[in-house]
C-alpha cells in the first residue's frame, strides 16, 4: 500500500469488504501500528507525534457510533471540552439536529439514554456529525459513517458531511459508491493491495473492477 493523500483534498477508499479499507483507517488513527512501512502527516512519521497531539488533528466519523447516558449537550461537548454551549448548539444546527434537540423533552439537557437507545440510527449519527464539526480538526476520517441508514436519510446527512468536509483533509470509506463520486482521488484496493486509482470519470472508463463494485453497490 502507498499513496498519497494532498493538503485539503477528498479521497474515496473502494473495495470489497476484508480488503483492508478501515485497516488503512485505524492505521491512520494509531489504533495500531504498522508491523512495515510508515504513515507521514506533513513528512512526519507519525508514530513520532505525541499521540494526544495526533489525535487532537483528526476527526473520526464510523458506523459504531458511541452515544453516551447523557445530555444532548455533554454527547456534543465530546468533540470539544472547552467548548460554549453556544459553539455546540451551532454544531448542532450545522448538523441538522438542533430542531430535534430542541423538540426534546428537556431540550439539550436530555438524556439520550444507554448507547442512546431513544434515538434512532440517523440521529445518532447527525450527534456523531456535531461532535466532528465542534472538534473541527484538519484531518476527517469517514469510515461508512452512513452505512446502517436507509438511503434517504444517508442522503439527507451526506448533505450535511459535505458542510464538515470544506476545508479539511478527507479520506472516506462508503458502502454506497454514488456517494463518493465527488472524490478528488478514489482508491481501489483489492485483498490489501492497491489495484487501481483515479477519478470516478477515469475508473468507469478504465476499471472493469470499479464499474462492478459501483454497479453493485449504488
């Protein structure tokens, strides 16, 4: 595996499930470390950065959404401990949950519950969403964050992950290929090697392999 991801610019990880897509994703994140090789941020290795420092850069978005028993507000405050409740309200309203929130029983002083069973899989996710926006770091990894939703509240949440991917370093992993179309760079791999890259116009023109996966999974 080696390739290069630019400053600011959206990049699409595409491949079968077990070819090593949220492995590259957890790498990234220092889950783990690399047994060979070496992830550089800006020429750096980054085993060499402070892991606090690291992380404090990189803003994770996955399918496993934790959702703590606790307010609305504490939930969102996650992304960033210092932050105003002002500052997490407006995440919210970016996230297009603040109209629930504030629907709720006691507002954002709610309780959401163990795992947050009261709410469902497109709410947990837009609070998942706030979190990123308020933490607002340089870095956004997006690991099927739309995954287990049906397809038109995947498609009203990828309108907001477009307001919270401007400006950042993006790398993205998603079931549903239509998705990512936009991509500066997809990224075909293939049982942990890298079997083709490009945009989505050159890999449907060019990829027998990409047209089957975007065929089969739009």
């Amino acid at each position: 595996i080696n390739f290069v991801v630019n400053s600011g610019s959206k990049v699409a990880l595409v491949g079968q499930s077990g070819s090593g897509k949220s492995t590259i994703i957890n790498l990234i994140s220092r889950f783990y470390d690399p047994i060979e090789g070496q992830i550089l941020i800006n020429e750096e290795n980054i085993r060499d950065i402070k892991l606090s420092s690291l992380r404090n850069n990189i803003s994770l978005v996955s399918q496993d959404t934790i959702i703590y028993n606790k307010s609305f507000m504490d939930n969102i405050r996650f992304g960033n401990l210092d932050a105003s409740d002002n500052k997490i309200k407006k995440a919210a309203m970016n996230a297009d949950i603040h109209g629930f929130i504030n629907s709720s029983l006691d507002g954002y002083n709610t309780v959401v519950g163990e795992g947050g069973n009261t709410l469902s899989g497109g709410q947990k996710q837009r609070l998942s969403i706030a979190r990123a926006i308020l933490k607002d770091a340089p870095i956004l990894l997006l690991d099927e964050a739309t995954s287990s939703l049906d397809s038109e509240t995947e498609s009203e949440i990828n309108g907001t992950l477009e307001t919270l991917t401007k400006k950042k370093t993006t790398i993205t992993i998603a079931h549903r290929l239509s998705t990512i179309i936009n991509s500066d760079q997809i990224i075909l791999i293939k049982k942990g090697k890298i079997v083709d890259s490009g945009n989505h116009k050159e890999l449907i023109k060019n990829s027998d392999y990409y047209k089957k996966l975007y065929n089969t999974a739009t």
